[in-house]
C-alpha cells in the first residue's frame, strides 16, 4: 500500500513563511491534497490537486509537488494557521492520508 | 449549500457491530461524479481512510478493514450507513463522513464528526 511520510512538527515564527512536506514514492505523478485541522474541528480542504485553492482559502496558502515531495507553503503564517496539516492522495482506488504535521506559530 | 452530520452511538461494547449513519443535504448521490466516504481519527491520531461509496452503487474499503465493513446508500433519504462489525477498544476513534465530486480524489466537506468509545 502506498504510504505517505509528514514531520511531526513543524515551526515557523509569526509572519515568516512555513514549508510542510509530505514524502511519497513518485508522488508527483499523483494528486496530493492538503487538509488542516484545528482541535476539536473536522478537516478542511485548504489545496486540492497539488495547487489549486478551494473558494474561501486565502491566497498565503499554496502547494507544489515534484518528484518524491509535495509541499504546502503558507505565506506569512498567522496565529490562527497554528492546526495540524494532513496530506492526501488517491492511489489504487484508495483515499491514503499522511501521518499529520503540527504547525506551531512561534 | 452542501451540509453532512453523522449519527450513531458513542459507546459500543466490543465484538458488537457499530452502524453509523451520514445524513446530508445540499446535494445528490444520484449525480454523476458525486461520493460519500468515511474517514476516522482516533484521539490524538492521523486521519484513516476507510470506505466509500460512488453515485452508481460502486463502493471501494479499505484494504485492511475491508472484512469488516460494509457502505450502504439511501438516495431517497440522502443518507449514507457504514457498519463495522466485531468492534474492539482500538476503534474508539471519531468517524467523519464527507462528500467528493469532480474526480473524487479529494473530500471538500465534512460532517462535525462523531465520537464512539469501544467499552465494556
């Protein structure tokens, strides 16, 4: 089964850009989507399809995948971005999740 | 306006079966492209993939849970039942359902998510 590897954490200070990355083999030859979770929140969809932006998402938020890492980059990191971020593709008519990173805003 | 919301025990006893049901509204499993999957996050855990069902009756589980579940649709009442049998302690977990459209890779909304404890 496909598998898909997120730091633990991550931290970046207020206003500072914050890179989270999640490792999978050739996983640029797939769609991967990003999903973050506040605590006690259901997920939302921040990016699907490497890079595009659900309506409502702001414009800081932003993917890539190349090769065997995808990347959600926040521009200008909020205190209100603190959340745990999952990544997700589809593989195999399956729906594999990442392992979680959670972001702190310092 | 696109809306789910689980329903079903929060505490089971193990070896029983859990039935957990997806009400939604603001679309139609009948659509073409549309699906209603189940995810589920045990407390301070990763999210976990465990089955789906298609607008035309296709479903897809889980590879390691796929013996013990079963997705089942009711379009008149936009409703989506999920049952896993032979619960255990270590399914205690929060059980989201959540709709996707287009090509279905991704879910764009999600119930609130609803908590069962395997207890005896």
């Amino acid at each position: 089964s496909y598998e898909l590897t997120q730091p633990l954490s991550v931290s970046v200070a207020l206003g500072q850009t914050a890179r989270i990355t999640c490792g999978g083999n050739n996983i640029g030859s797939k769609n991967v989507h990003w999903y973050q979770q506040k605590p006690g929140q259901a997920p939302v969809l921040v990016i699907y399809r490497d890079s595009n932006r659900p309506s409502g998402i702001p414009e800081r938020f932003s993917g890539s995948n190349s090769g065997n890492t995808a990347t959600l980059t926040i521009s200008r990191a909020q205190a209100g971005d603190e959340a745990d971020y999952y990544c997700q593709v589809w593989d195999s008519s399956t729906w594999v999740f990442g392992g979680g990173t959670k972001l702190t805003v310092l | 306006q696109i809306t789910l919301k689980e329903s079903g025990p929060t505490l089971v006893k193990p070896t029983q079966t859990l039935t957990l049901t997806c009400t939604f509204s603001g679309f139609s499993l009948s659509t073409s492209g549309v699906g209603v999957g189940w995810i589920r996050q045990p407390p301070g855990k990763a999210l976990e993939w465990l089955a789906l069902i298609y607008w035309d009756d296709d479903k897809r589980y889980s590879p390691s849970l796929k013996s013990r579940l079963t997705i089942t649709k009711d379009t008149s009442k936009n409703q989506v039942v999920l049952t896993m049998t032979n619960m255990d302690p270590v399914d205690t977990a929060t059980y989201y359902c959540a709709h996707c459209g287009g090509d279905c890779s991704s879910f764009d909304y999600w119930g609130q998510g609803t908590l069962v404890t395997v207890s005896s």
